[in-house]
C-alpha cells in the first residue's frame, strides 16, 4: 500500500526548504553585489591632450588611484607609453584606450 500512495512532504520538511531557498538566494545575491564593487570611478577630464581633444578618465574603485590613472593616460595618448607590467589596448569604439594589470586597471574616452 505505501507504494501506491505518492509521498507528501511535512510542514517542517517544507519549511525547511523555503529557508534553505532563501539562504541560497540570499547568498547569490551578495556575491553579485560584490561584482559591482570593481566598477570604474570617474576620474575627471584631462584638457587638451593631443590635437585639442579632450579625454574623461575612468579608474577602479580600488587599486588605482585618480593621479596615477591620468597621468598615465596622458602619457599614453600623446606618446604610446604605459606603466610597467600594465598592458594596454586600444580596442576602438566608444573607448580610446584601456589599461589593466590584474583586478587594477582605468581607460579613457573622448569626452
């Protein structure tokens, strides 16, 4: 007779689940908070760089700091150089350029 009766869980067993579902949920939800935290900061706008273009410059929240991500994108639209051990692309669109070494990096676009 137990076979043919289909089984149904208790309302502890339910409410077991709902918390478990919810403890779950809520962990998923932080660790995708936590990918927002590696957004860019804005950086501000470096005047007249080359040709009389303007460009504003976009660092990580950590890491990197303002001074070190505008200086370094002056240098490398006037004259292609880079920070040791940083590789920088130039990959065309809405973005001049971008800089990364690891978690660190910051871009620049046409302001």
């Amino acid at each position: 007779m137990l076979g043919d009766a289909a089984w149904v869980p208790s309302r502890y067993a339910r409410r077991v689940r709902v918390v478990l579902v919810a403890l779950v949920g809520g962990l998923l939800l932080f660790a995708a908070g936590g990918a927002h935290a590696s957004h860019a900061k804005n950086c501000g706008v470096i005047y007249n760089v080359k040709h009389g273009r303007d460009y504003r410059v976009r660092a990580a929240k950590s890491g990197t700091s303002c001074d070190f991500a505008r200086k370094w994108s002056r240098r490398f639209i006037r004259r292609g150089a880079h920070p040791s051990h940083w590789s920088c692309s130039r990959p065309g669109g809405n973005i001049t350029f971008y800089c990364r070494r690891g978690a660190k990096f910051y871009y620049a676009q046409r302001a």
